[in-house]
C-alpha cells in the first residue's frame, strides 16, 4: 500500500514542528527456555480513516503534547511534581537533550496518550504500585474528560491519589517530519512493558483496529503491502526485532539524536530516506 499526502512546494517555509510523544508498548509472549529470553508483541493501532493525519496507518500510541502536561501545581516547585515517581524531569531532560519543562511535559504526554489510546496506565498509588485494571465506568469517564482536554492529567492523577511512575517508561529515539511536509511533529519515542494485570482495550475514537504482534511479522507485512507504515514505525519496528526479546529491549541504552527523514521521488515513487541510507517506500 502506498500512502500519499499533500506537500508544501519546494519554495514553501518549512512548518514548526509540533512537539508529541510516542510510545512502543510491548508485551511478553511465551514463557521463555532455560536457553533464552521470552519473545515479545507490539501494539500497533490502525488510524481511522477520518484522521486528518496518515489514515490507515498502522502506528504506535501516542500523540502531541498538551500544555498542561508540564504543569507543577504550584510556581516554584522542585522539577518532580507531587504526582511524579522515577528518574525526575531533570535526568529526562538530560537524556531526551530538551529543557526541565519539555521532559517533563513529553513524559506526561507518554503516559497520559498510552492511557487514552489503549487504557493502559503506567501509574500506581506509589512508587512500587501499578494499576491493575482500569476497565470500569469511572475510568472510562475520566479518559474520555481526558481526550476532551477538560481535565488534566495532572488533576486526573491527583483526584484518584495516583503518581505517575516515569521508572515504567525508557527513551528511545526522537523523529521529526520531513520539511517538506504540511503538519510537522518533533516526536520522541519512549518503551513500555505493559504493566502485569493491565489490558489494552479496544475503544475507537481515533483507531479503527488493534493489533498486538511481533515487532519482525509487523515488518515482514509491511514488505509484503499487508500494513501501511510510516517510515519511523517501520524503522522501530526494524530495532526492536533486532533486539529479539522483551528483556533485551528493556536493558538497551540508547543515544537520543534526531532523525529527519528527507523525501524523494525514485521511479515514479515517493520514499523516505533516512539518513545514513535506509529508504522506505510510502
């Protein structure tokens, strides 16, 4: 399948960026052998096709930034809010290359998207506590207050007593769209295991289907035109396979460096050409 979007002319001022937060949540699969690590899933949700941003594609969870997501509370506060456990906002900060704000927003920006995309929420009532089910109609309520912006995720975790434990997620890489494109996002990519209990759940607003599978038969598809891709989630998909496990995923250190892919016709076909040389068919 080949996905083709409106573009700026070439004489046209690149667009700002906006800043957004992707997440790979994965999930153990098997039990494992005395001999290796178990395998492991990714869940990739299929966008409507009313998505004004890549219909019909087949990404991770995630989406962009809302201002409140650096919210403190209170001026003047230490960089870690009341509602934060884990590494604190100034060791993301220096891992993710961003501001004390910009982290700690992107790491709520995580979160907040993983629980309104796929009802998995990587928060507990401490630092050594995860929910486990988030599957009644109080939760559900609260998302859905959530994905309409008329709560925060700072007074959502407050209301129901929880901390948002930034231990759960791992950085990744950061990706930002062609220049020449129409909407521009500067995405950082964050990795999840799906906390023990929880269960992803089907809701609809901005996806059509869920798909949990390997990170190499997602790419093997997308070799085949079975599941539209972007070229990043083809590319992550690509590195997590690499890494051939959930354990080995979780133990990766990763330098944070941007990648932008630059677009270009060849034989009558739009790729995205990484740089470094990968190129990926649209």
């Amino acid at each position: 399948m080949r996905i083709e979007y409106p573009r700026h002319g070439g004489d046209a001022a690149p667009v700002e960026p906006e800043h957004a937060a992707t997440v790979m949540l994965l999930r153990a699969k098997g039990a494992g052998t005395a001999t290796g690590p178990r395998d492991m899933e990714v869940l990739l949700l299929r966008r409507a096709p009313s998505m004004s941003f890549a219909p019909g594609v087949y990404a991770f969870v995630g989406g962009r930034v809302d201002p409140r997501d650096a919210d403190l509370g209170v001026p003047g506060e230490d960089p870690a809010p009341a509602w934060w456990v884990g590494p604190d906002p100034t060791l993301w900060a220096e891992w993710l290359g961003v501001s004390v704000p910009l982290a700690r927003a992107l790491v709520c920006a995580a979160v907040r998207e993983t629980f309104e995309e796929s009802g998995v929420l990587l928060a507990g009532k401490s630092a050594t506590n995860v929910v486990t089910d988030t599957r009644d109609d109080a939760w559900e309520a609260d998302r859905r207050a959530l994905i309409g912006r008329s709560l925060s995720f700072s007074d959502f975790l407050d209301r129901r007593g929880l901390v948002l434990r930034s231990d759960l997620l791992l950085p990744w890489s950061r990706w930002i769209t062609p220049r020449t494109e129409p909407r521009r996002f500067d995405t950082r990519f964050f990795v999840a295991a799906l906390p023990e209990g929880q269960q992803t759940r089907d809701f609809g607003e901005e996806h059509d289907h869920v798909l949990w599978t390997r990170p190499d038969d997602a790419v093997g598809r997308w070799r085949h035109g079975e599941l539209a891709m972007l070229a990043p989630t083809v590319a992550t998909c690509e590195e997590l396979a690499a890494c051939g496990s959930l354990e080995n995923v979780m133990a990766a250190e990763r330098e944070i460096v941007p990648i932008e892919p630059e677009l270009r016709r060849v034989d009558g076909g739009l790729w995205a050409v990484v740089p470094g040389g990968n190129e990926y068919p649209l």
